[in-house]
C-alpha cells in the first residue's frame, strides 16, 4: 500500500487481493506526511495500518421476528442467496418460537449456532460461530434491545415496522460487518442523537 501527499492533500491508495475467488488480504492505512512526495506506509510513528487478512465475520446474520414467524428485520453480514436468506427465515422461527422455556437461549443450527432472545411477541436472534461465546452475545442483544427501547421510548413491533430505516441505523451504530462495534449504550445514544440533529 502507498500513500502520495502533494500540495498538503493526502492520497490514500488501497490494493484488495483476491486469490480463488475469495478476498483474502485487506489493507488501510493512515500518515501524517506532510509536503510532496511519495511514501510507504509503515507501522512507525505517525501512520496506523490495519490488515485483515481473510477475516469472516463473527455474526453472520441478525432475524427480528414475531412469533408468527414474519421478519420485522434481517441484517446479513455473509452472501446467502436469495432462496437461502428465506429458508433461513422460515427455518429459524419455527427453532426458537415452540422451544422449551426451561432449555437454553441458544441452539445448534446446521454447523453453526443460534442464539435468542425474547421479548414480548418478538424474537431476537443472532447466528455465529459453533466455538463463540453465547453469553457475550446474548447480553449484547438485551443492549440493544435497550437501546432501541431509549430510541423509540418504550419500543413495541409497530416501531421497529414503520421506522425500519431508523432500526438499520441503529444496528448499524452497533454491528458493522458482524463484529460487535460499540458497547457502550451512552455513545450510542449520542451518536444516534447527533444523527437525528441532521434530519
């Protein structure tokens, strides 16, 4: 990766490598150089580098549906074909809505794992990886359920389907390309505010 300065403005040049089809090395970097000329991003002072090499998303998709088994949301952070995004909505209501109250909040789904929460007539799911943490992400979804409860004061399913875009935005604040991006429920919050000062 190179990075070119002329006349005070800073170029940033940023090659992707695909090998078979797949993308597998990804670079982004940063430099405080100043004046003309050309330089070589390095991890020295002054410049950030960040290198994600065939890096998969931990979450690999998010449902919201009601007990009915109807998508009021679904957010997916790896290709799935159209026919397959159905099969999983259509599969994953009918996993969680008859389970057993008294088992756990998470579920084996073909090689990966589902895991869920409920609030009144809505389901929240998500699907990781079989080895991830389920306790991590099963708190992550009460914060954002908690977030969207302090958004939209007191949020029922009505909200989540007449202000949809609104309900992206906010996950979006939240998980970006299924990792988990901020934890903390105040700098949501006040990003989410600044947004709306913007409307």
């Amino acid at each position: 990766m190179e990075m070119e300065t002329t006349n005070g403005f800073l170029f940033i040049c940023c090659t992707m490598v695909e090998v078979g089809g797949e993308r597998s090395d990804v670079a982004i970097g940063l430099h405080s150089g100043h004046g003309p000329g050309r330089t070589q991003a390095h991890s020295g002072a002054g410049s950030i580098i960040l290198n994600l090499k065939g890096k998969k998303p931990r979450i690999r998709y998010i449902l919201l549906q009601n007990r009915q088994g109807k998508t009021r949301l679904a957010k997916y952070y790896v290709p799935y074909e159209e026919t397959e995004k159905h099969k999983v909505e259509f599969e994953v209501p009918r996993l969680v809505v008859n389970r057993d109250p008294k088992h756990t909040n998470f579920v084996e789904f073909r090689s990966h794992k589902v895991i869920y929460r409920r609030y009144a007539g809505l389901f929240f799911s998500l699907c990781v990886d079989i080895s991830d943490n389920e306790l991590a992400y099963l708190e992550s979804i009460h914060l954002f359920v908690e977030i969207l409860d302090h958004f939209f004061s007191n949020v029922c399913e009505l909200d989540l389907v007449f202000n949809f875009h609104k309900v992206y935005l906010i996950l979006d604040e939240f998980i970006l390309a299924g990792e988990l991006q901020e934890t903390s429920k105040r700098a949501i919050i006040e990003r989410l505010g600044e947004l709306e000062k913007l409307e």
